[in-house]
C-alpha cells in the first residue's frame, strides 16, 4: 500500500503487480506467457488509454473516482460487488456510454524478426459477479524487427453502470511462431458528476 498526494488531496493507491492472468475470464492484470519464462519474452505488450477523465483507485472498499479533467478536488465512489483483486490498484476511468481509445504498443525485444504476428485485442465487462469477454479488433503483422516498436489503435465500449460505476478488461493477446504473448489492463467508468 502507498500513500499518494496529488492536486491538493491524498489517496490511497493499491497495486496486486503479480494478479492472476485467466484469459476466459479476462480476471488478469500482469503481463506473462505460455510455455516461456519472463527473461525468455521476445514481445513487451503495454496498453494504454487515451483521453480518460481521471484515475480510478479500486480496493476492497469500492472505487475512488478523481475527476481530475473536471477539476481540482471532485471525487465520486462507486461500489462493485465481487470485485476481484486483479482490477484493484490505480487506473484510468471514463464516464459510462463513452468509447475508451486504447493504444496496444508492441515491441520486439529480441535480436532477431519475429514473423507472422496475430493480435487479439478482447474487451471484457465486470457486471458485479461475473466477467463476459467478446473479441474487439484483431490485425496480422507481417514481421516485428528487432527494437522495433508498433503501436496500433482500438476503442471499448464502455456497458452499464452497477453500484455507481462500472469495470471491464482490455486484453491483448499475441500469437507468432507456436508462441503466445498476453496482456490485460483494466479500465473503470462511473456516471458524471453533475455541477
């Protein structure tokens, strides 16, 4: 746990950096392989959202929302039943009907090309006692040379609102070559404040 002061009040920010990574259930927060060891990963995948209102801080408790876009010191609480530890920690939130951009950032960190790229990009919705998953965008990529870095671009949907806000999951999953490389980063939203 880690106590954080920012823009004129303190908060609490909560990370599980090793959360468990179950792809079916999009309940996964770190990055991780199969069949490869972390010094053995040739692919970094990092996914990150653009244009958020502010950052959601989840724990046991609920969810803090700073609405840092609308100004300074707005703070709004939103509860989600069941909510596993994997979505706890600090992350971006939007406002609920909106579209969250996302880029999903790729780079080969190996000393040779890796060819014939699939990626998945999946958004997935908490709904307060279980996590649903449909496919969003997928590309195919010739090649990724080595130090090269490719940054492509999706959007979420963001869904319903329970107990004040709501939670999903973007997971990105890239195959090459009999391999499999994934990664998941959660994102929250919650109605607007109103003045």
């Amino acid at each position: 746990m880690k106590l954080k002061r920012r823009q004129g009040y303190t908060k609490i920010a909560m990370r599980n950096p090793k959360g468990p990574l179950l792809i079916a259930t999009l309940l996964g927060a770190a990055v991780c392989a199969k069949h490869l060891s972390a010094a053995e990963l040739p692919i970094k995948i990092e996914i990150m959202y653009e244009d958020s209102w502010g950052e959601a801080v989840a724990d046991e408790a609920g969810i803090d929302f700073y609405h840092d876009a609308l100004g300074q010191g707005i703070i709004t609480h939103g509860v989600l039943a069941g909510l596993p530890r994997s979505f706890w920690g600090s992350h971006d939130f939007f406002y609920a009907g909106e579209a969250a951009k996302y880029k999903i950032i790729l780079r080969n960190l190996s000393n040779r090309p890796v060819e014939g790229l699939s990626v998945t990009a999946f958004n997935g919705l908490w709904d307060g006692s279980r996590a649903s998953s449909m496919a969003g965008k997928s590309w195919n990529l010739k090649s990724l040379e080595p130090g090269q870095i490719t940054v492509l671009t999706a959007s979420a949907k963001l869904g319903k609102i329970y107990g004040g806000s709501g939670a999903g999951m973007v997971s990105v999953k890239v195959a090459a070559g009999g391999a499999e490389w994934q990664a998941a980063q959660p994102v929250f939203w919650c109605s607007r404040p109103e003045n």
